[in-house]
C-alpha cells in the first residue's frame, strides 16, 4: 500500500513538472512570434528576450477574469503538444553519424 502512494506522489510531481515545462515552452513559442512580427530584419534576439516577453504575455493571459482559465489551458495543451511532439521527432530521427 505504501509503494502505491509513493507512485502516486512521483506521478503527481511528474505532472507539474511537465505542466511547467509546457508554459515554458508556449511562452518561448509565443515570445518568438511576437518578437518575429515587431523585428524588421530576420535578425535574432536571443531566447531570453522571447521567452520574456512570452511569459509577461502568457501571465496577463491567465490573469483575465473568466478567460484566465480557458487561456492557461489553451496555453498548456499547446506546450504539452509541442513537448510530446519534440520528444516524438526526437525518437524518429535517425541517428547520424558525422565521421
């Protein structure tokens, strides 16, 4: 009965581990967007200052009455989507090897 609990808690802290990785990842990704619309030459910015402006943009979102929920889950289903695809493309690439 113990090992049961203790499975609960290591899937328990999974999940808010990837759920936290899931807003860091829509933030980059909408910190990018926006930071691509704004810039007027394809030049990069770094990560930083995309992912700064993705979690200033991402926090407003979720702090809207009524709509902070419905944004915060858009937002992490995204991020979710976008961690299992990567991790996906991850195991189907082949291995190259440089020689």
């Amino acid at each position: 009965c113990a090992a049961f609990f203790y499975l609960i808690l290591t899937l328990l802290a999974t999940y808010l581990v990837l759920i936290y990785l899931s807003m860091a990842f829509s933030s980059l990704f909408i910190g990018d967007y926006i930071m691509s619309i704004f810039r007027k030459e394809p030049k990069n910015n770094g990560l930083f200052i995309s992912m700064l402006v993705g979690v200033i943009l991402v926090t407003i979102l979720c702090h809207i009455p009524f709509l902070g929920a419905l944004f915060g889950f858009i937002i992490v289903s995204f991020g979710m989507g976008s961690l299992v695809y990567y991790i996906w493309n991850l195991k189907q690439a082949p291995a190259s090897v440089e020689g």
